[in-house]
C-alpha cells in the first residue's frame, strides 16, 4: 500500500544514498538496492502526483524542454578575482593585507576548480533556483539543469534560506568518455572539460545534461555573515554540514611561506586530481578582516588568484 509516510521515508533513503555517493564518496549500497528504492518511489509518484515536488529524487533525471533560459538578476553580485602568476604579485598581495588589517592574518588556500561559477538559492532548506554568473550582475536560470547534478542537495540539513557560489565542473572522465562517444558518432569534440561542462548546462534539453555526469564544488555564500560565523573556513565547515559539497583539499595557511608550499604541492600533484584546477584560490580567513579590505567593482580585495603557468602538455583524449 502506498502511503505517504513510506512515499517520504523513500525519498530520504534515496537521498541519503545520493548524498554518501555524490558528495562524500563512500557508495552504502549497491544499484540493485537504489534501483528497486526508486522504482517504489516511482510507483507511489504515478498513483499519487499530487505528492510530487521538484525535490523528489525522481526529478533528477531531467525531461524537461525548455524554450530558453531566463535572465536572473543577481541580488549581491557575483565578483571575479584578480590573478597572481608569480610569488612577487603574492607578496605584493598580502603587503597590502598587512598594511591594513595587521599582522594576525590567516589564508585559506582553495583548489581553483575550472569549471564556471553558478549560484544555488535555497528557500526554507529547499532548492529554488540555479543561475549562471552571466556578468556577475544578471545572469541565467539553469535550475532545472543544476538539478540534475546528483552531488546538488534538493533539501539541507537545516531550514536555511541562503545563495550559495560555488563552481560545476565535468570530471576528466566524463570528460574523456563523452568526447569518445562524440567522436564514434562523428559530432564536434569539446575543447575541455570546461567547455564541455558549459555547454551542458545550456542544453535546453535537461535529458542532455542529466546524462553529462557534472559535478560541483560550493566554496563561498553571497553572505556568509548570515550563517553566524566569523571566518571563512568556519563558513566552509557550515556548507559541509549543510549537506553541501566542499572541496577536501583545503588548507589554512599561516603565512606566506605555508601558502607557497601548498602552491607547490598543488602544481605538483594536479594531475592526480578527477577534475581539472587551473590555480589555487588565497582568502583572507577573518571575515571582519575581509570586510575592513573591502571589494573593487570587479573583485574582492581579500583574495587573489594564482594561475598555474599554462599546462605545456595537452590532456591525452
Ligand atoms: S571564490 C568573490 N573560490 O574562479 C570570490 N572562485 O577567477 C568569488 N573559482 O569566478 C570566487 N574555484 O568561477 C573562488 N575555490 C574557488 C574557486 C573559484 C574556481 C572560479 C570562480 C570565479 C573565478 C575567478
């Protein structure tokens, strides 16, 4: 018999299982099992539609045609960053920290993923809305798109109505196996997984993009001061809690000495990683800190990007 408790309580195995797969990397159960879950949930949806909401675990798989993708303005606007591409434009960088904020400083050190920025609205908990960055000040509606990423929570773990930023990428696998099938089928390859991850999300098909296996990464709120935390990472350990997906390998650096080694291992070990990074993020950990730095019209005074010299040789296909 269906009934709506069982209706709910499949909904959060499901979730559950998507969450341990998707975000944390620790698969609970085999497919058979998520299978046979989704064909019960499936059951009860087609007896009772009028239980369905955008959040069921159903609605991941895309099927929706849109006509276009509307505008959506950005209430804070979604910065860039400025780059460093070499430890004197880092230096250069944390003079000017120090000459405002002081000597006790903290950075956070983030993997640069490179992918393209997108911002996710949840209202009471639940996910609303999905937008590009556009120009940072309008950009578009992919919420049906975004919704298809399996590791984009439908529901946090708490009530909270917050825009989180973050970046969606294609896996270099994915990547290499979507350009394989391309090329059988005598269809254009993409460049790299960027623009690959790109285009999927502009897909007005939402079929196309559930199949592009992306993924995402959230690294910052449009206000993090509304979460009741002080530093950046704090933030980050909040978004985990969340259910949100948060880069592992992110490290407090001291100064600028710990930044430059863990530069170093990145440039080193990049290769290792699923997913292509193009750099490594700096933040000034203290959010009062940051406040006191302040933002230009384009991006934020506290952070800085380092690139990575240009990969000299290209991705195997
Ligand atoms: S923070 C106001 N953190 O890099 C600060 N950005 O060149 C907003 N990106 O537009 C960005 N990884 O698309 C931040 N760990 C990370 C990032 C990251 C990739 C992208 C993002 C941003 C661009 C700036």
């Amino acid at each position: 018999m269906a009934d709506k408790k069982r209706y709910e309580e499949l909904i959060n195995i499901l979730d559950q299982y998507s969450y341990d797969y998707y975000v944390i990397d620790n698969p609970t159960v085999e497919d058979a099992e998520y299978d046979q879950k989704m064909q019960e949930l499936l059951k009860i949806e087609e007896a009772h539609p009028e239980w369905v909401t955008p959040e069921s675990p159903s609605k991941r798989v895309g099927g929706e045609v849109l006509e276009g993708f509307t505008k959506v303005a950005h209430d804070t606007p979604m910065l860039s960053l400025a780059n460093a591409f070499n430890r004197d434009d880092l230096a250069d960088f944390d003079r000017r920290i120090r000459d405002k904020v002081g000597d006790d400083i903290a950075y956070m050190c983030e993997l640069k993923i490179d992918g393209l920025a997108v911002s996710l609205q949840y209202e009471n908990g639940k996910y609303k809305q999905g937008a590009t960055r556009g120009d940072g000040t309008v950009g578009e509606d992919i919420t049906a798109n975004l919704r298809t990423i399996r590791s984009i929570p439908m529901k946090l773990q708490k009530d909270f109505s917050i825009e989180v930023r973050g970046e969606a990428f294609m896996p270099k696998r994915s990547f290499q196996k979507l350009n394989e099938i391309r090329e059988e089928e005598g269809q254009m390859l993409f460049a790299n997984p960027r623009n690959a991850a790109a285009g999927s999300l502009r897909q007005l098909d939402t079929k196309i993009a559930a199949s592009r296996n992306l993924d995402i990464f959230l690294y910052a709120v449009a206000d993090f001061g509304e979460m009741g935390v002080t530093t950046h990472s704090e933030g980050l350990d909040m978004l985990e809690t969340l259910g949100l997906k948060v880069n592992k390998e992110r490290r407090l650096c001291n100064n600028l000495e710990e930044v430059y080694a863990y530069i170093d291992e990145w440039t080193e070990k990049r290769a290792e990683l699923a997913y292509d990074i193009d750099g490594i993020v700096l933040k000034l950990n203290d959010l009062e800190q940051q406040r006191q730095m302040g933002t230009t019209v384009k991006s934020p005074r506290w952070s800085i990007a380092y690139k990575f010299p240009a990969e000299e040789v290209p991705t195997k296909l």
